[in-house]
C-alpha cells in the first residue's frame, strides 16, 4: 500500500512537471550562489503537500508527504558537484545531452525525452554535454521538511527521518559557505540529524565583513552572539538597524529582508543562529541592492522603495 501510494505520488507530480514545464505552470526562481557560480539555474515549479484540488497528500513513513518539483539548467560543458539524494526521486531530460555518473564508475547518457530514476543515498554528479544546455525536470517525493539533495559522498546508512527517541550527536568540522554569503559550521539540520522542524548553525562574519541582503521564507531566526559587535541594517529597504554586542540574543521575524555587518575591522564576529526549519538554505531569498552606498561603513540608501543597497 505504501509502495502504491509513493507510485501515485510521483505519477500526479510528474503531470504538475509536465504542466509547468511546458508553460502551463508558474516557476519561482531559487538561485544557489554556489550553483550559480557554474551557470546553473534551478527553478522551484512547485512544492506543496496538498494535490492541485487541496487535499491533503499521504503519509510517508508516518510523516506528511511533500512533493517538489524543479527545473534545473546545466550549461554545455558543466559538471556538477558530488551529491546524493536520500529521497526517492525521478527526472525527465527537456533539452541537451545529459551524462550521470555514480562514484562506482557506472553511467547513464540521456537525451531529450528520455526519464531516469536516481538513486537514493548514493553519490553521483551529472555532466551537460553539449552543445546547447541540459535542461530536466526533477521531481522529488519526500517526508515534509527533509532535504532532497546533499553534497558530498554517499551516505549509505544516511536517514532523513530518524526515530523520535534518537539522540544525535554532530560535531562540524569543516566550513560551507551560506546562501548569504557567510561561513557557517552546520550543527543541526535535516540531512545531518533528521530534524522536521529545526536547525541551528555557527556563523561566522570576517573583519570588516557583511551578509548579502536577504530574509528567511517562512522561518523565524533566534540568535546568541557569542562575540563581537554586529550591526544589522533591516527593513524593505534596509532603512532601519539595531547593534548588538556580545552576550546578546536576537529575534528576526520571518521574511524580514535583514543585513548585518561587523563593526570590527579585526575580529570576527561569532553566533549561534536557530531557526524552524529543518532545510533552512532551500528558502533563503537573496535581494539585489541599488543605489549609493551612506556615509558610514556598511550603510545602505534605497534608490527606490524595496531596493537595498549594501557596501
């Protein structure tokens, strides 16, 4: 029953792809700094855990089921990073030549029409191989709140959602580099703990250095700063600020477009950032800003109202 329901799932959603796809859907674009550095372009078509007419989807695992679909454009001659997917998902090549490689040297090429089931909790990278871009429509079936995609290596044992009763330890080692262009250590997430409703990160802000114009979609943010002084423009266009110094805790409403920058031009300045939601760099919103830079270091002006300008 439960294999028939996940088989219903992925056959409505592929139909909403189609839609979409070919123009009879609304797209939302969701730009990955990182991705975007290789010229990648991944468009959110849809992602809801309701059916077109509002019902409610069935449970997976006893947790509500979500269904994301995304188009995503690779330019002719692009590889993408390593990464695995530790939910069921499945594709359909629009445009290009597309080439999937797993880390154990197997291989699938795909051309326009043709779908491919992925793999689940395995690494593999994909290549466009020219010479117009490889444009595929992906559709991932999820509990709600997982992460659909995870860079790095396989993770064979990997859980996106782990029994209520596990205790889960982490202990980053190494540094990623945040949607709003910051380093952070990621504590707890969806792709590393299994949590549905929460993460909690250790940012870090460089001497003298800022966070792009952004706002959380749908989550709020709790902030402890453990050292340093940060001043946080905020607002549609950054025209308000507050400073906070060490030992200080920090509510951001969610979908509040917020800015902050450290004061110091010699120390880092260092917090602990929790918000509620499991896969929180999937709804990071990035806001180009305008205009002329204030007086003071790190002032924004808005050219017009709703545009930010950050130096």
């Amino acid at each position: 029953m439960k294999r028939e329901s996940t088989l219903g799932l992925l056959a409505l959603a592929f139909l909403a792809a189609w839609a979409t796809a070919t123009g009879m859907g609304k797209a939302r674009a969701d730009e990955d700094p990182s991705a975007a550095a290789l010229g990648v372009k991944v468009e959110t078509l849809s992602r809801s855990d309701r059916s077109w007419n509002g019902d409610l989807l069935p449970k997976l695992n006893d947790v509500q089921a979500e269904v994301t679909v995304l188009r995503i454009t690779v330019p002719a001659g692009v590889t993408l990073p390593r990464h695995f997917h530790p939910v069921i998902n499945a594709g359909v090549l629009l445009q290009g030549s597309l080439r999937v490689e797993s880390d154990d040297g197997a291989s699938q090429s795909l051309k326009p029409g043709q779908a491919i089931i992925e793999m689940v909790n395995k690494a593999h990278r994909g290549v466009s191989l020219g010479p117009e871009p490889a444009v595929v429509v992906v559709v991932y079936v999820a509990p709600k709140g997982s992460p659909i995609t995870v860079p790095g290596a396989s993770a064979p044992n990997w859980k996106p959602n782990k029994a209520a009763d596990d205790i889960v330890t982490v202990r980053p080692l190494s540094t990623s580099s945040s949607k709003q262009r910051l380093k952070q250590f990621v504590g707890i997430s969806g792709a590393n703990s299994g949590a549905r409703g929460l993460s909690m990160n250790r940012v870090v802000i460089p001497p003298g250095g800022q966070a792009a114009a952004h706002s959380h979609v749908g989550s709020e943010s709790a902030i402890f700063l453990l050292a340093g002084r940060v001043k946080t423009f905020y607002g549609p266009c950054l025209e308000r600020s507050v400073i906070n110094q060490t030992g200080d805790f920090i509510f951001i409403p969610a979908g509040v477009i917020h800015m902050p920058v450290n004061l110091s031009a010699n120390e880092e300045a260092i917090a602990i950032v929790a918000r509620n939601d499991a896969n929180e760099q999937e709804h990071v919103e990035l806001h180009a800003p305008q205009g002329k830079a204030g007086s003071a270091p790190g002032a924004p002006t808005c050219a017009a109202p709703g545009r930010r300008q950050a130096t």
